[in-house]
C-alpha cells in the first residue's frame, strides 16, 4: 500500500514540476523585451479603408394616405415636417415632389394627395426644437420627423 502511495506521489510531482515549469518558461518569455522594431515615420496621406456615413437618420416607419389640410401636408393623422437641407419640397396642385437631396438623389419621389405612401423618420412632440422647413402655426401634431422618402 505504501508503495502504491509513493508512485503515485511520484506521478503527481513529476507532473506538477513539469506543468509548472512550461508556464513559468511561457511566462518568463512574456515579460522580455521585444525586438520587434517601431516604425515612427509620419503617416501619409493615403485613403483608408473607413466606411462613409451618408445618412444618418431616424428609422421608423409611417404608413398612410397622403392628405392636405388647410395647407399641411399630412400621412395619416401625422403633420409631416421637414429638416432643413435634407428634402427639397416642390408642391404642384395636388402633387407633391419630394426629393431626398442628403442621400444624394436628384431625382424626385412623386406624390398625388390620395396615395397611400410610406415615409421613413419619427415621431416628435414639439418640433421648435428641431430645425424644419417653415410651415403655418395652424398645423397641429401629432408631427413627423421626416428621413427617408419610399417609393410609392
């Protein structure tokens, strides 16, 4: 029996000492100096590979029929209200052409009062706080935010 415990001892000490010693030599190499050179020369003024952001904008999504009231232009019961710079708003009798000049389009989402559109952006409370094209004080919310223009 005693013999049976020696071995054992045996095993179990060779393989701590073997273990301990590999990570005490990993270790070890861990902490040397690296030879490894750094370049310091300025950097050039080549392109990189960032991605561009084009848009960034609000992502909801309202869906309605396109209706004017007392000059607001409206999708559903939600007065719709344009940044500044974003859309460029031309209003022809009962059309209305929309073009998404942020993204980069120049050419115009067209829209007859009555169609049923879907338009990108969000919900606001109060849109004094936000920059927006002009539109009558008359014009109640609830107010969109609009970003993207769809296709009708």
């Amino acid at each position: 029996m005693l013999r049976l415990h020696r071995r054992k001892f045996k095993a179990d000490l060779f393989r701590f000492v073997t273990w301990g010693s590999l990570l005490l030599l990993i270790g070890s190499s861990a902490c040397t100096e690296s030879t490894t050179s750094i370049d310091n020369t300025e950097p050039s003024a080549t392109p990189s590979a960032t991605p561009r952001v084009v848009v960034t904008r609000m992502a909801a999504l309202a869906r309605g029929v396109l209706s004017e009231e007392e000059g607001c232009i409206r999708v559903g019961n939600s007065y719709l209200v344009f940044p500044p710079g974003q859309h460029e708003v031309v209003r022809k009798g009962d059309t209305i052409e929309v073009t998404d000049v942020l993204a980069g389009s120049d050419v115009p989402t067209t829209w007859h009062l009555g169609d049923t559109v879907a338009v990108g952006g969000g919900g606001v409370r109060d849109p004094s706080n936000i920059p927006h094209e002009p539109f009558p004080d008359h014009c109640e919310g609830p107010y969109w935010l609009v970003g993207d223009i769809e296709e009708p």
